[in-house]
C-alpha cells in the first residue's frame, strides 16, 4: 500500500501537498475547538467569504476533529447545524461519527442521528445501519433490529455477517434457543 502510495505520490506532486494541507487544517481546527463553541466556528466560517465548495469539507474535517477528541456533543451540535443550512455532512464523516456514539454507549443518541439523517435525504449505507442496529440490540429492542434489517433490505442494502452477529447475539442474550439458528442459517443463504 504504501509503493501504491508513493507511486501516486509520484505521478502527482500535489498529493503529498494536499495531505499536508488536510492535516495542518485538523491541527489549526484542534487548537479553535478548545477556544471556541461550534456556533462560534460554524457561524465564523459561513460569514467568512469561503472559496466555492468547500464548506462541506469544513464540516467534515470539524466533524472528524471533534469525533477524535471525543466530544459527541459537540459532534451532535454540528451536524444539527449543518443540517439547520440546509445540508448535512459526507456519509464517510457521518458513519465515523456513528461509530464514535456507539463506542460511547450513546445508543439512543445514535439513533437519533440516524433518523434525522434519514429523514434530511441522506442515503445511508451499510455500515449506518449496522451501527443502528447494533444500538437497538445493546437497547434490547431487538424487534427494532429486525425491523432495521428488514428496513435496510427493502432499500437494497444486503445484511453483512456483522447485522447477522449482532441479532444473533442479541437472540442468544434473550435467551431464545432456537431463534440463533434459524437466524444464522437465513445469513447463509443470503451472504
């Protein structure tokens, strides 16, 4: 990966540039976010005068910083104001900041997210749904995490084993014998 890399790198000198611009931005963002609220810094941005397009690219990387000094309420607040400006942030930056409430054991927060994200048109993936419904099995409504998967197969997303894994688990924290089975055989005829 890193020839693959470097022969990029090679055939275009701009790459490594860019890289280093990404980065030096999300160093100088980590330093604003200890000083400054994100209406502080979303409002100084929007009035700032821009160049075309990259306001999507600020939310992102503001996003990924505040995901990364874990701050999902801070986290949260972005992506509400984004979506308040009509927009909402990537998928990648979304999935990430799914991934971090999860691991914070913010399970209802996610789905709040998820809903709201859903709801704005975004078209959520695999992973999101993973995510959700990963936080409606540690919930204990694992019907809901049915209903999901059901959900994501009626939008043409397929089950991945770890949507398998996670009802399956949830099944067998149940206590429901049997339903283990039939939900692993139903993974292998579908995967």
């Amino acid at each position: 990966m890193e020839q693959t890399y470097l022969a990029e790198e090679e055939s275009n000198p701009g790459l490594k540039h860019q890289e280093s611009r990404t980065e030096t931005t999300k160093r100088r963002l980590k330093a604003l976010i200890a000083h400054h609220s994100v209406l502080q810094l979303f409002d100084a941005f929007s009035h700032s005068s821009p160049p075309p397009n990259t306001k999507p690219a600020f939310t992102d990387a503001l996003l990924t910083v505040y995901v990364e000094a874990r701050l999902p309420s801070e986290a949260a607040e972005l992506c509400s104001l984004v979506r308040s400006d009509g927009n909402f942030v990537s998928l990648s930056a979304f999935n990430v900041f799914l991934e971090s409430l999860v691991n914070a054991n913010q399970f209802d927060k996610t789905l709040k997210i998820f809903y709201e994200a859903v709801d704005c048109g975004v078209r959520v993936d695999k992973f999101s749904y993973g995510k959700v419904i990963q936080s409606v099995v540690k919930l204990g409504d694992l019907e809901k995490g049915f209903e999901l998967m059901n959900g994501m197969k009626k939008c043409g997303i397929r089950a991945n084993g770890f949507v398998y894994n996670v009802l399956i688990g949830g099944l067998c924290k149940e206590g429901r014998v049997g339903m283990p089975r039939s939900c692993s055989m139903k993974c292998r005829t579908e995967m």
